[in-house]
C-alpha cells in the first residue's frame, strides 16, 4: 500500500509530501494521523507541504490549512507542479512554489544527523531520522528525532527519541544525566543519584523506559 504521507529533509525545514493520486478524505485522514503522532515533533517546525501533481481546489486548501492549525502549524510554503494549485495558495496567502518531488530531494528517516558542537540551553535540534551529537547537550536544550540519539558526551537536557511513533528507538549518551527523556509516547524523570560514569542507555522495555550500562545492551 502507498504511503500517503512522506517525511523528508531539506534546506527549508522539513518537508510533507502527500500524494497526490489518492482520494484526498484519505490523505487528510492520513495527515492528522501523522500530525497527532507526531506533535512534540512537529511543534516549531518549518514545514513544506508538498502535494505533487494534485489541482488542489479552494475548500480542499481550506481543509489543510485548518487541519494544520489545529495542530499549531503554518505551513512556510505549498509545492506543487499543478499551476492550478500554485494559483489557488497564492489566491489564499500562502507562498507557493513547484514541486522537487523526484527532484533530488533525499529521504533522510534512515540516515543519522551529525551535529559536531554542544547543543547550549535554549537551542533545539530537530531531525526526522537518527541524530549523532559529538559534543554535550545541556541543561535547557532539547533534541527531538524520530529515530535514535547518540550523544558523544554529557546529555544534561531533554532528548525525545522516536518522536514519530518508533519504541524500537534508543537514546545513548557518555553520561546519561538528562532533564528528560522521551522515546515514542513514554516519558521518564532523570535517574536519582550520581552518574554512572560509563556510557547509557535508554530502551522501552515493556510500557517503561529502561536505563542500562552500554556493555549490557550490546550483547
């Protein structure tokens, strides 16, 4: 069965492609699905709706603007290669734009973003696959993935992992003393006591999540 919503990377933010051949109840129906499962990750997005080839008619373009703002997003633009469409988002105050679809632009769910600095309170690092941070994540900093997260150093802020929906998702830090960790709808304090002081990490084992040494978890 065809996916009907596509996340990918680009320079812009991130980028939902919905396709453009099925009813479009179903694509709507498939959006809020994804936009409810995801809404810590989505939140403060840059978000490209891209909608392929589809005449996108007005009260349709109503539809997805609504559901987007029920979800508090504001798309930064609408792709298409349909000048019916890209007239009608123009019509309704929303820049608009062709469509890369087939253009180049890369599926990133399955590669890792490298992020080779600390990540300093206030900052937020977002990444629709896995995300590697060579460096600390501090106090009042979060990272959010829809894959795993490795930290190369001290991961005092919060990290949410699988933020998408995936409880096959792990967070692994040199000195796992986090504000708060999150891997898929599960949420978990900081651990009590002292650091470790040997690498971490964080599994959903059952409905919890499970805080182990790095030599255990890799056997």
């Amino acid at each position: 069965m065809t996916k009907l919503v596509t996340i990918k990377g680009s320079r812009e933010g991130l980028r939902l492609q919905l396709d453009d051949a099925a009813g479009w109840p179903d694509v709507l129906a498939a959006l809020r699905g994804q936009l409810e499962q995801g809404a810590q990750f989505f939140n403060g997005a840059r978000i490209v709706v891209d909608i392929g080839d589809r005449a996108l008619a007005d009260e349709q373009l109503a539809e997805l603007m609504a559901l987007m703002r029920e979800h508090h997003l504001e798309p930064s633009a609408l792709g298409s290669t349909s000048r019916e469409s890209r007239t009608t988002a123009r019509a309704a105050g929303v820049v608009a734009r062709p469509s890369v679809r087939g253009a180049g632009v890369a599926d990133e769910r399955g590669e890792a973003a490298f992020v080779q600095r600390t990540i300093r309170s206030g900052q937020v690092v977002r990444h629709h696959g896995h995300i590697t941070v060579v460096g600390d994540v501090n106090a009042g900093a979060e990272v959010i993935a829809g894959g795993s997260v490795v930290v190369w150093g001290r991961l005092r802020g919060t990290v949410h992992a699988g933020a998408l929906g995936d409880r096959t998702a792990v967070i692994c830090a040199i000195e796992l003393r986090p504000t708060q960790l999150r891997i898929a709808d599960l949420i978990a304090r900081a651990p009590d006591g002292a650091a470790s002081g040997a690498p971490e990490v964080a599994r959903i084992d059952g409905d919890q999540i499970a805080v182990e040494p790095w030599e255990s978890y890799r056997r």
